[in-house]
C-alpha cells in the first residue's frame, strides 16, 4: 500500500476541518471539546434597517370647483415581487421587523459541571457560527432583533423562559437543543403559531401534526432517502451489499437504510462484517454497489483489499471518515469508484465557506468547527427566509434546495413536522472529490 499525504490537505490546502469534531447528538449531553471556560453571555444582536415601506400614503385629486381635499389613502399591495437565492416569486405583503428567540444551553453560570461545560463550548462553536452571520444580515431590507436566552439544559429553566412576555410575541425560535424540552417548545410554537428551527436534535415524534417544527439538521431518515434517490438514479439494475459492523454508524444508518430498503422494495444483501469476506460469493457481474458501515481504517482497507479484483464491477460507498484517513492507496480507492456520504460539504470548497473560514481565522485565531458552519449556515436560513417570505416561508420553500456553506435545506413535510432532506455524495476522481448529486 503506497503512503500519500491525507486526502483533506490534498483537497483544501491549509484548511482542513477535523473529522472527529463530527458528534452524533446522543454524545452532545456528554461533549467532547477540550475547552473548559464557562461561555460568555451572548448579547442581543439588532440588525439592519427596514428599507421597504408596505404602505403609501396619496393625496386625492382636486374638486370640480378647484379646492384640493387633502385626505389621507392607505394604499395596501397584496403581493410584492421577491428575488430569493435568484428565483423570482409573488409573496404576500409581510412585514419587515422581525424578531428572534434563540434557546440554547450556553450554561453561562460558572459553576457547571464538566459535563456541563463541554456542551457550554459546544454552544460556543455554533454562535460564534451565528456572529459571523451578522455581516452578512445586514444587507438584508428586514431588520431583526435577535435575543439569546440560556435554558441551562433544564426542563424547568426552560418553562420559566417561555413564561417571558418577549418570547410570547417573536417571530421564530431557534433551539432548544434536548428532545423533551424540544417537545415543549414545540407545543408552546404550535400554539402560538411561531416557526421553530431545531438545530441540532432530529425530533420525529410529537403529540400531534406540528407544520411549525422545522429540523435542519438531517435525520438519518433522510439522508437514507436521499442515498437511495442516487442509487436508483445512478446504478439501475446492480445489487445493493450492506457490510454491518454492529456499531454506531451501523446501528443508526445501517439499520435506516435496510428498513427504507424493505419499505420502498429496494432488493439488498446484508452481510457481517469481517477480515475474513468471501467477496466472489456476493458481488454480481451485472454491478455491485458496497456500502460499508465500518468507520475504522482497517475496515476500509480490508474492504478495499478485498474487492481489488473485481474492481470493475464495484462501487465502493462509506461514511465521511473515510475522507480523513490518511497513509491510503488513492490509487485503489478509485479503481473501486470510492463515493462518501456526508451531510458536510466543506470538503469542496464553495465561496461561502471559504468566507467563513477567513473571517473565523481572523476573529478567533482557530479552526470553526462543523457547529460553527451549523450555526452560521441556520441563521442566515431563517433570517433570509423571513425577509424574503415572513410568515409564509413555508409555502415557498417547502421541497426547495437552497445551498448554504455547509449544509444545504430542502424542507419535506412529514406526518407531524418539516425534515431537512439532504446529504452529500462525493465521489474520488483524479485525487480530487466532486460532488455527484
């Protein structure tokens, strides 16, 4: 096996994000940042000016007899033409004074457990994410008031916070971040008719149908839908193999992926994970498509190893640590088609992400983390949205991909919430990733 330099300096220079800063949620509750002061208290960000007046006052046309009649007309459009992410749409009239509620567990008190304060600094990732937005914002003709409240990871913290008139009376809530107070928060937005974006849990069941509830951050759900889109689009009529490990990924993906199988009829194999794979034995002449549910280097390299001489016949397809791994063949890992799966992007460079990157490197002297481009990426979300649409934004988004640094949105109504409908397919060509979907 020939020793290369890691693929992700190959592909982006001096900025390589670190893979192992990817951490399912259920890990959030525990963290795992090194960091362990207690997170400065946000403070509330006012931003931009209303530029667009919905009303025009006119004066009526003088009398018969010459005396002008000054009265005063109200003149209210019903649509106004938009221009979003350039697509051109007939939006009702909506106002342009927005205001925001973000409910996260910052933790500011300094007494926290470490526990504790490891979330505290992953809170901290995702709203240096959100400052770093507020530039970009200001160009916006909507003007926002955007408060931060600590819900301190508590049920009850939460509660007495939507007791607070202010948050009574926003126009979206952002956070929290805990399936149960998500629950909460969700029912306190359905009755009152106010958007929430969950940015980080994936919350699938609610009491009730719940068109408020917005998850952004794509469910495993999702992002097998969206792989078994690109397999049937790409390799009609090959075999679908699914390697399981029995671990995380596998357990979580894995088991998504052969239910959605059996529920849209999708023929596979599964086969047990080990060095010891008679490949012959299950890959077909007429194409196979491998997807490997081992994150571990040697997982990889047994498959790849195993599969070398019927490379012709195989795609090989695996997480997104593979995509950091270094000392790798590149070589066969193309022979084999290699594709990774990934709900970050970053990896190929796009502008907006280059911009962010630039702009955290020079105000935090680090690297962002995937919380970081998290936050920056739903901010701008929401707030785009609202300016473009108000209140409306659904009706025009809904099943819509907008792109974004990291991740992109294309919101799918499910039986009792909105669902983020993404992931990215990256394929090696030439030593280099393209994204092929």
């Amino acid at each position: 096996m020939i020793s290369v330099q890691n693929l992700q300096r190959l592909l982006s220079g001096n900025r390589k994000l670190s893979f192992l800063l990817i951490i399912p949620f259920l890990l959030i509750s525990c963290g795992a940042f090194k960091k362990s002061q207690p997170t400065p208290w946000p403070s509330d960000d006012e931003i931009g000016e209303v530029k667009n007046e919905t009303e025009v006052e006119t004066k009526d046309e003088p009398t018969s007899d010459g005396d002008k009649v000054l009265s005063k007309e109200t003149k209210h459009k019903k649509y106004e033409e938009v221009n979003f992410k350039g697509d051109q749409y007939q939006v009702p009239i909506h106002k342009k004074e927005f205001e925001i509620a973000v409910l996260l567990p910052f933790h500011s008190d300094a007494s926290n457990s470490s526990k504790d304060q490891r979330r505290s600094n992953i809170m901290l990732e995702y709203y240096q994410g959100m400052k770093l937005a507020i530039p970009e914002l200001e160009h916006l003709e909507s003007k926002f008031l955007i408060r931060y409240y600590d819900t301190d990871n508590d049920t009850n913290k939460l509660k007495e916070l939507l007791k607070n008139p202010k948050i009574e009376n926003v126009d979206l809530i952002l956070g929290p971040t805990d399936n149960d107070q998500l629950r909460i928060a969700a029912f306190f937005a359905r009755k009152r008719e106010i958007p929430l974006i969950s940015p980080i849990t994936t919350i699938d069941k609610l009491w009730s149908d719940n068109p408020y509830v917005f998850n952004v951050n794509p469910s495993d759900k999702m992002q097998v839908q969206e792989f078994l889109h690109y397999f049937n689009q790409n390799h009609t009529g090959e075999k679908l193999l699914i390697v399981r490990d029995g671990k995380y990924f596998d357990r979580s993906f894995g088991q998504t992926l052969v239910e959605e199988c059996i529920a849209k009829g999708v023929k596979y194999q599964e086969v047990k994970y080990s060095g010891k794979i008679r490949w012959n034995e299950h890959v077909s002449d007429e194409g196979t498509v491998v997807f490997h549910t081992g994150r571990t280097k040697t997982a990889m390299s047994n498959v790849v190893t195993g599969l070398q001489n019927r490379s012709k016949e195989v795609t090989l397809v695996g997480p997104e640590d593979w995509m950091d791994l270094s000392s790798v063949d590149y070589a066969q890992l193309q022979k084999l088609n290699i594709t990774y799966i990934s709900t970050n992007k970053t990896q190929i460079p796009n502008d907006m992400a280059d911009k962010l990157y630039s702009s955290y490197t020079s105000s935090y002297n680090g690297t962002p983390s995937f919380y970081t481009y998290m936050g920056y990426d739903q901010l701008m979300f929401a707030c785009e949205s609202l300016d473009a649409f108000g209140k409306y934004f659904p009706l025009f988004l809904e099943n819509k991909s907008i792109e974004y640094s990291n991740t992109d949105f294309r919101l799918i109504k499910s039986e009792n919430s909105f669902h983020n409908l993404y992931l990215g397919i990256f394929q090696l060509k030439e030593d280099r990733l393209i994204k092929v979907n």
